[in-house]
C-alpha cells in the first residue's frame, strides 16, 4: 500500500502557525540575558560575553549559564586582577567577581549559576522564570525548543565604553538526548525568518549564545530544559546542558 502523503498547510494554517512560533520564540527571548566578561571600561581590554537567564526558587535569585563562560572570568582574573562579571540592564551594568557569587558548576554538563541579589535581578528588566516544580523536566527527542542568546556578531560597539547586544532565537527540534546534555541538528535549509523586520541572516557560528536559555512550551507553559553549551560548525548541532539532574540542595548551600 503506497504511503499517503501528508496534506500540506493552507496558507492561512501557515500563517497560524509562524504567528505560534514567533509568540513561542518572542517568550524565550523575553528571560534571555547578556553575561559579559571584561573589566571595567575606565580600565579597558577585552571583552567577551556569553549569555543566561535568571531562576527565581525560595533560595534566592541566580543567573544560570554556561560553566565555561564563568570559567574564563577564573582563567583571567590572575593576570587581569580588574576584571569583572557584567549584567546587563537597561540602565547600566551591575558587576561582580565570580568568586563571590558562584554557587554551583557541573563542567561535563557546561552549567553554571551564579548568585543574584533580588535587586540585580529586577533592574535586568528580563522576564525571571519560577520553575513550577523541581527537578526542571527533561527534554523530549523530536520537541520543539526555543532558544535565546546574544551572538557575537549581534555586538555592536556604540562608543569607546559602550556596546550595543542584539540577540537572537531559534525554534529547532531536540534530536538526540545524553545524560548531560542533549543536541539539536540545525537544518539551515528549513529556518524561516518569523519575525516582522529583516534582521539579516543567521549568524554561521554561535559565539556568545553559550548559557542561554533552552526552553519548550508544554501546554500555554513555557518550560527550562537547559541553557546552551556549544555549537559544532561541522555538523551544525547545536549542544545545551540539561539541569534536570541538579538537585534544589545545591542552591541552598549557597
């Protein structure tokens, strides 16, 4: 019996359907933030930033990211003694040295949080994401995640000391699940532009994403599955660290 193709989306589903998935997309940047590496302005040097988002659980406030972007503020900072971690908001940055707000790293799965204080939180002017349950869920093969960050090629260098951070989201489906982590195989061929400017294409290379939000929608509920790791150019996959393994203990201790 010969298979029947499936029918294909009215332009009106499909129109249904974009206006789904940039509402899913617009959700997840919304509690994307920029973690930025460098010391201050007045001191100068490189600077470097990944990306995260803020969890709100009865321990306090975190900023959860990538361990290996926390780790090169640790691979500075005896050489660079200036160097610092920058939030960015609105009105400023709030900066900090990792070592006095570090609560928790897992390096095989690149997660890191860093401890916020309530004020630090709400001046990021970010959605802030209260888990409903703990352990955060585990992603699913073949669901739709969005992602969120800040590439390297959307910063932008306004003036000597100040940078503009322009992000990007993604919706790609989670192809295959390890223990630590779990990837998402990008299909370039099939990204649609769902947003209602030209932002220009998608960058090649991901720099900058590392720690950014992963989420899934399950019902009308936007859900954390884990924060980004790395991006493979070869094979254009896409890695994130799970946090469904992390027990709420670790953020108590902190």
């Amino acid at each position: 019996m010969a298979n029947t193709p499936e029918p294909s989306l009215t332009p009106a589903q499909e129109a249904r359907l974009r206006d789904a998935l940039r509402e899913a997309n617009n959700l997840a940047f919304g509690y994307a933030n920029a973690l930025i590496v460098a010391a201050p302005p007045s001191v100068g040097g490189d600077l470097h930033h990944g990306s995260g988002i803020i969890l709100r659980i009865p321990e306090g406030h975190f900023l959860l990211t990538a361990e290996h972007v926390v780790r090169s503020w640790y691979e500075r900072y005896p050489r660079e003694p200036a160097v610092m971690l920058h939030l960015r908001s609105p009105h400023g940055r709030r900066q900090f040295k990792a070592m006095d707000r570090l609560v928790f790293y897992d390096r095989p799965a690149d997660i890191a949080a860093l401890r916020l204080t309530p004020d630090e939180a709400a001046e990021t002017g970010t959605f802030i994401y209260e888990p409903a349950t703990w352990p955060l869920p585990a992603p699913v093969v073949g669901e739709m995640v969005h992602i969120a960050g800040f590439p390297k090629e959307g910063r932008v260098q306004l003036g000597p000391k100040k940078y503009e951070f322009r992000s990007m989201n993604l919706g790609v489906p989670v192809t295959h699940i390890a223990e630590p982590n779990f990837k998402c195989q990008l299909d370039r061929s099939q990204w649609a532009d769902l947003s209602k400017e030209v932002t220009g294409p998608p960058p090649e290379l991901f720099d900058g994403m590392s720690g950014g939000p992963v989420m899934a929608m399950r019902g009308l509920v936007p859900v954390l599955l884990g924060t980004v790791s790395e991006h493979h150019p070869e094979l254009d996959i896409l890695i994130s660290g799970r946090w469904s393994h992390v027990p709420r203990e670790r953020f108590a201790a902190a």
